[in-house]
C-alpha cells in the first residue's frame, strides 16, 4: 500500500474504470420492465379466463418474462459490469488485507455504473412481477374467502329420494348387494350435487364416524355419486359372494378403481381419491319414504376446486 504526502495510506483503485455505459443500462433496465409487464400479463390471463388459448398465452407470457429476464442479464454482463479475472492461490489463514482487497473490488465494480438506482428499481419490479405470477396457480388449489358455493346442493332435511323418473323411494324397495341412483325430488339431474348412490348394507356391520350415528336407518345408506377423484359417476358395486373370505361391499368408481367402503361412512380402500365419498344423512317418513336428513358430509365433486356446483343459469 503506499502512503500519501502526509503520511496517510494511500488508497489505490483495484478495477480499472471502464467506459461507462447508459445506454446499455437503459436496455437493461427497459429489458426488466418487460419482464414486469410479462408476467402481470401472465397473471391477467390467469385471472380473466375469457381466451380459448387460455393455456398458451399463459405459456407465452411467462415464457417472455423469462427472456426478457435472461436478454436483461446478458446485457449487464456483456456491457455493464466490467469483467476482471483474478487467479491466485487460496490462503490458507484469512488474510484481511486480501479480504479488504476483495470488497474494494467488489464496491468499485458497480462505480462505472451511473444509473444504479434505475437498474436497482427495475431489477426489484421485475422480481416483484415474476414471484406474484409464480405464486399466482396457488390461487387453483381453491377459493380462500368465498367457499360456501362448494357445499351448495339440491339436497335438504326433508327432500324426498325420487329415482330418474320421479318414483319416490321406499326404504322396503332397498336390497342388499346392489346399489341405486337417486335424485333429489324436483330438482335438475344434471346438476352435479344431485345424483347420489342408495346401497344397503347389514346394521351390524356399520362403522360410521359417532357423529353420523343416525345416518343410516335400517342399514341404508346414501353417498354422492361424483367420485372426488376426478368426478367420474361411481358406477359399480362390489358385493361379496362368499362373506367368509372376500371382502365387504364396495363403491367403486370405474374410471381409476377408487373404491369406497360405504360401511364406513365412504372411506377410501383403495385408489388414487385423496378423501372419502361425501355421505348424504337419511331418514324415513311414516310412509316408509326415504327422504334426506340434510346436507352431505362434505363438499362433494373432485378435489380440484373451482368448479361450477350449480347449473349455469
Ligand atoms: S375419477 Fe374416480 S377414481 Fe378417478
């Protein structure tokens, strides 16, 4: 280190001056801001859900974030930052003269830039813009504030269980090893939350939760018919033709094989449906009609929420 006239250590520069420039981090800097503009672009495609390219803008949009990221970085690489290459051995001890050195490096490096701020600015928007539109699928995993629309069937305490033609349904009418569809009374089949499955089942072998207790009268039980898994209509039944050996009744959804144990309130037993077969409680009237004790257990349809429960008007 030398010393100056009067004594004083002399502070020398390590990164020679480059030529500066603002041009180059101008580009840079308006290279950022497409990036910004991107990927608020991403997360208005996200949000309006009114493109039938949907998908692909959204891919374009994000893929442009990305490139006008990258183009930014080449840019302050190439013409921004100067470049200056060191090789020496490592130390074996720290050396703070050395470690002083470095630092000095460092904070010289960024003193040919002359609009820091700009670039600093641009360079806080663009990551600001991109981390909200990574964020921004998070909103699919479900309404946040707003989920009563996911629990909203035809179903109510009282409703009467009709069959596709409107016939009520007699709990005497209900057999053993086989299943039955059932729709609320006056409502719209093609509404999602109406279709349900009816089985009966030995009251002996009901292991429903305590607080489904009187779900079940005389054994019967009732389950919406979506499958939770990716909405297929769970259409078969599994019944046992030897007791001893095989195992009990089952609903079974035929298009992955989710199967559902109705003894146990809908559980799954097997497959890829991540939660039970929401359970519809029942009663009977003192005409022997069934007819439902209320709401299901659980919002009903596939786990990817979002959907629309009700009939577009
Ligand atoms: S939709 Fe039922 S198992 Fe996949």
């Amino acid at each position: 280190m030398t010393t100056s006239p009067d004594g004083e250590p002399e502070s020398r520069d390590i990164v020679a001056a480059g030529p500066e420039s603002p041009r180059s981090e101008v580009t840079v800097a308006a290279l950022l801001v497409g990036a910004a503009v991107s990927a608020i672009a991403f997360i208005g495609v996200y949000s309006v859900e009114k493109f039938s390219t949907q998908h692909e803008l959204m891919g374009l949009t994000l893929a442009a974030s990305f490139a006008f990221v990258a183009a930014a970085l080449i840019l302050l690489g190439e013409r921004v930052l100067p470049s200056e290459e060191v090789a020496e051995d490592y130390p074996e001890v720290a050396a703070p003269q050395e470690e002083e050195e470095v630092a000095k490096v460092m904070e010289e490096s960024a003193a040919g830039i002359t609009r820091k701020r700009l670039l600093v600015g641009a360079g806080g928007t663009a990551g600001g813009a991109i981390g909200l539109a990574a964020l921004t699928p998070a909103l699919s995993l479900g309404p946040w504030f707003e989920v009563a629309p996911l629990y909203r069937t035809p179903w109510r305490a009282g409703r009467r269980l009709v069959d596709d033609e409107g016939k009520p349904y007699k709990a005497e009418e209900i057999e053993q090893e086989t299943f039955y569809t059932a729709f609320p009374e006056g409502s719209s089949h093609r509404n999602l939350g109406a279709s349900i499955v009816v089985v009966r089942v030995d009251p002996a072998a009901l292991m429903l939760p305590p607080e489904r207790a009187g779900w079940a009268p005389e054994g019967i039980l009732a389950f919406s018919k979506i499958c939770p898994h990716a909405a297929c209509a769970v259409a078969l039944y599994r019944k046992p033709t030897y007791g001893p050996t095989q195992p009990g009744p089952a609903l079974v959804c035929p298009c992955h094989y989710s199967t559902f144990d109705p003894g146990k309130g809908g559980e799954v037993l097997f497959g890829p449906a991540g939660r039970p077969l929401p359970q519809l409680p029942l009663t009977v009237d003192a005409a022997g009609e069934m007819r439902a004790g209320g709401n299901f257990s659980d919002a009903i349809g596939p786990s990817w929420w979002g959907i629309d429960m009700e009939q577009p008007h």
